[in-house]
C-alpha cells in the first residue's frame, strides 16, 4: 500500500464538523472531537486499515471511501490518545512512519473578492455548507493528495471568521471553497498556507 495522507486534526471545528454530517455516510462526527484522515493507494485496502484501527483504538469511523484510485478513511473520537492510537495502528499495519506520507501540493489557491451575484448563485447550488452572499470575498483551494483538504478548511475556521461552503477530501485533488469578508478570508489563506508547508513527509515524485 502506498500512503499518501495522514493527518491528524486536534478539534474539530463547529462548522467542518457539521459540514462532515452533512456528507459523511457513516458514524457523524461531532464538534470538539478529534479526526483522523488517511488516504491510500489502491483504494480498496483501506478495508483492512479500517479493520485494524477498529480493532486497536476506541474510535467511530465517519467515511470510508473507494473511489477510482484513492481509498479514504476518516475516524475520530473525543479522546485525543485513542484517535492517535488508531494512527499508530494504521502505520503499524504499513510498515510506515508518518513522515512516509505524501506532503501536500497546493495545485491552486485563489482569492476573489466582490463576488456578483450570478457566480454566487452558481456556487450556493452545488455547496453543501453555508452559503456565498453578493459581494463577499470567495476562497478557493486545490491540494494534492486530497485527504489533506480537511485539514485546511479545520484551520481556516480556526483562526478566521469565514463560512465554510463546499469541501472535497477523496479523489485525484481535495477541493475548499470559502466565503467571508476580504481581511477575514485573507487570514483564513494565511492559515491555511502555514499549516500545509508545515507538514513533514515526502514529495509527490518520491515512489517506495
């Protein structure tokens, strides 16, 4: 199995967590708990990861996906040290360290101020989080693997008032879109840079 993310989110924020329940087909996370998302390749092993975080740690799974390429698995728990015991168990199983994981591509980041109303109503259509208003700033993330899109839209939310719209986490690329005011948003941005360039682990190109 190739690892290709694996990070671990400390709290999970008000709105990713709702944002979760909203998408998620398994156990619904919940506010203050804490996650963990992983991605693998062939897809269809996250199977027996699931099977043995399941078994080792006190955790809920709320996604498991299979989908073309990529496997993804997201567990979480209130307790901090059973959610990193089920990432122990996980690397375990590998053979890895977490430092064997893919560090994150930012394929594109945009930020688009005074949105028209038009484009608003286009992106409100196909979000399942909160909604985009006439003349708000819009936040657009693109990060490779995907897994780690989660990540990013927990630390947005974090440290910047901001609404947090649409999140994608399985596939070829994560995606996160953003709403808020320009200052509130560009300190969202911000945040989201230093937490991904902060992530050890190794380049993309790198093959075991």
């Amino acid at each position: 199995m190739e690892l290709r993310a694996l990070t671990f989110i400390d709290v999970l924020q008000p709105q990713l967590a709702g944002f979760l329940q909203t998408v998620a087909q398994g156990f619904l996370p919940l506010d203050g708990q804490a996650s963990l998302v992983v991605e693998i390749a062939p897809g269809i092993a996250i199977n027996a990861l699931t099977d043995v975080a399941l078994k080792r740690a006190r955790v809920a799974p709320g996604m498991q996906i299979v989908e073309r390429a990529y496997g993804l698995l997201e567990l979480h728990a209130f307790d901090q040290g059973e959610v990193r015991a089920a990432a122990a168990a996980i690397l375990g199983e590998l053979k890895l360290a977490e430092t064997d994981r893919m560090t994150p591509r930012t394929l594109s980041r945009e930020i688009i101020t005074g949105i028209d109303g038009h484009q608003s109503a286009m992106i409100n259509r196909m979000r399942h989080g909160d909604m985009l208003r006439d003349g708000e700033t819009l936040y657009t993330l693109e990060v490779a693997p995907a897994g780690y899109a989660a990540l990013a839209a927990n630390e947005a939310e974090k440290r910047a008032d901001i609404r947090m719209l649409e999140m994608v986490t399985f596939g070829a690329v994560g995606r996160v879109w953003l709403g808020g005011s320009e200052e509130q948003i560009r300190q969202a941005a911000d945040a989201i840079d230093g937490t991904l360039a902060s992530l050890s682990g190794r380049a993309a190109e790198a093959r075991r």
